[in-house]
C-alpha cells in the first residue's frame, strides 16, 4: 500500500513528475466520484504484516512487564517504556508500518507516565495531583522527543493531551477547589485542541501531507473534551434528563455536525457520537417508556448519518456559500 507521503517522496526524489502525481490522484478522485480531499485519508494498517507485528510486539512487552514485575513495579514500566523505543527504531524509522507506530507510541508514553507517576507518588508529600503533575510534565517531554524522533501524526495529540493533563493537576495543586470547575477547564482544552487541529488543516487544505494526519488525531481529541463538560453540566451523564436537555442535545449536534461539514472533518462528529447516542436513548427511554430505546435511537442516527454521507458534497457546498471568503480559504475546496 502506497501513501501520499510516498508519492511525495517519490517525487521529491525524481521518480515522479508533480504533474503525473496530480494527474494520477484526479483519475483516482473522478473513479471514486469525490476529491481526494474528501476522503479524509489517514494511514493505519498497511497490511496484516502490521497486524502481525503489533500483536507480536504486545506479547513481548507485557511480557517484559510480568518477568520485571516482581522485582520492581517501576523498573517493569521503565522496561516496557524503553522496550516500545527500541521497537519504534526498527518497526517505525526504518521500515515506516502505520499500526505499529501507533501501538508502539501509546506503550511508549503509557510507560513513561506510570513510571514517573510510581516514583513520585513514593515521596509522602506528594499527592495524587502532584504526581500526576509531574508525570504529565514528563510524559509532555518524551511525546517531543518522539515527534522529532518518529514523526508518528498521533504523537502530537497525545502530547497535548499529556500538556492537558499538566495544566489540569496544576491547577488542582495549586487551588485544590478548583476541582468544581474542572469541566469548565476540559471545555476550554477542547476548544484549545480544536484550534490546534485547524492550524494544522489550514496549513495543509489539499490534504496530501502528514500535517493533515496529524489534524485528524487531534480533532478526536478535541470532539470528547468539548462535549463531555456540556452534557455533564446538563446532568444527562447522571440520569437527569429533561425537555431541555433533549432540546440542547438536539442543537449541539447539529452544531458539530455543520462544523465537521464545514471544516470537511467526519472524525469530529463521529468521535462524540457516543454521547449524542447515549443521551438521546436516555431521553427516550424516560419520556417514551420504550425498552428498545438504544436500537430505536441507533436506527435514527445510523439513518441520519447514512442520509448525511450521501449527501455530504451537496451540503458543504450550500454551508460554505454562507462563510466568508476569509474562512473558506482555511478550508478545503468544494468540489
């Protein structure tokens, strides 16, 4: 399987002409009926040689993990951190596999995380925020370093997320009563990540680069953290529901669904969809008395974004016809 950072290679290396490249990819986009931009492209499995290796890698260091467990919790995660390093040099630098770059960086940061949290939390004065700082702080670092290591796109949502995660244990050390605003601050780091995902995609609106895989990961980063805080100040994540619950849940998904066609990011709806299913099956469940209410409710949003796909060109077109010409040229191009 070929990507588009391989096509760009290829001609960056005079293997190809920029012109056979474009040529190539509109042949491809008027097969398919739709622009290459559109499809939203991201590498994730190249083939089951990937599949392979990830699950061989996954039994070597958990293993890893279960022989140096009995001697030291901490030196077992130091191990599993150092191990998903030296597996990334091979797997990832040198033969460039998508899954296991993934799977190989969340090992990689989940063991920097619990070493640092394991030695920190040893020290009695430190508390559960506190040790949470500093792993975090150390986690941030890391992800930096892979980034410039690697280039793996989900690296930078994961190290904004680890930065995320500072800043809240931060906050939480510093006014320990801080922590009835924490939604507020949630929503605030997904509207941070949401910005930082459309700098990302502005750099990039014909969606040929890295920058836009690293776009994607960061709007399913921001989607959850947007949404979580609004529907639990509503009281729907606690069995609270209302007309006016139904009614804002109602408005804010149309609200992210004009915003994912707008910006022409499916992830950035599908990612919070989750909570728009829950909520609404909640909500129908209380006020219709049907036990079916998760199947009726999945018919109705499975329809809706079935209707959605199929007409996802014709609705960006008539939206972006509303948006300044300012905003569209952040924007990919309507076909």
């Amino acid at each position: 399987m070929y990507t588009d950072e391989d096509l760009n290679y290829a001609v960056k290396k005079g293997v190809f002409t920029d012109a056979a490249v474009t040529e190539f990819r509109s042949l491809l986009a008027e097969e398919k009926h739709t622009r290459f931009e559109d499809e939203e492209n991201f590498r994730l499995v190249g083939g089951f040689n990937d599949i392979f290796v990830v699950i061989a890698c996954s039994l070597l260091l958990f293993s890893s993990v279960w022989v140096v467990r009995p001697v030291s919790n901490t030196l077992a995660m130091l191990v599993f951190a150092a191990l998903s390093w030296g597996l990334a040099e091979l797997f990832v630098r040198k033969r460039k596999m998508a899954l296991p770059a993934i799977a190989l960086l969340l090992s990689f940061m989940g063991g920097v995380f619990w070493c640092a949290f394991s030695i920190s939390s040893v020290i009695p004065s430190f508390s559960v925020q506190a040790s949470s700082l500093i792993a975090a702080a150390i986690t941030t670092v890391c992800a930096y370093f892979h980034w410039r290591r690697f280039r793996v796109p989900i690296t930078v949502a994961m190290g904004v997320g680890s930065l995320f995660v500072f800043f809240l244990s931060l906050l939480l050390v510093i006014f320990p009563a801080a922590q009835e605003g924490l939604m507020t601050v949630l929503f605030l780091c997904g509207i941070t990540a949401f910005v930082l995902a459309m700098c990302w995609d502005a750099s990039d609106t014909k969606r040929i680069t890295r920058r836009s895989d690293v776009a994607f990961w960061l709007h399913l980063l921001s989607a959850p953290l947007i949404i979580h805080p609004i529907f639990s100040n509503l009281g729907i994540l606690n069995g609270n529901e209302s007309i006016l619950s139904m009614l804002v849940v109602v408005f804010l998904y149309l609200l992210m669904t004009s915003i994912s066609i707008a910006v022409d990011r499916r992830a950035f709806m599908v990612s919070s969809l989750i909570y728009v299913i829950y909520a609404v099956s909640a909500i129908i469940e209380s006020y219709g008395g049907i036990g079916y209410s998760f199947a009726l409710t999945g018919v109705l949003i499975g329809g809706g974004l079935l209707l959605l796909s199929a007409k996802w060109h014709f609705m960006r077109a008539k939206l972006l016809q509303v948006l300044p010409s300012s905003i569209q040229s952040y924007l990919p191009k309507v076909r």
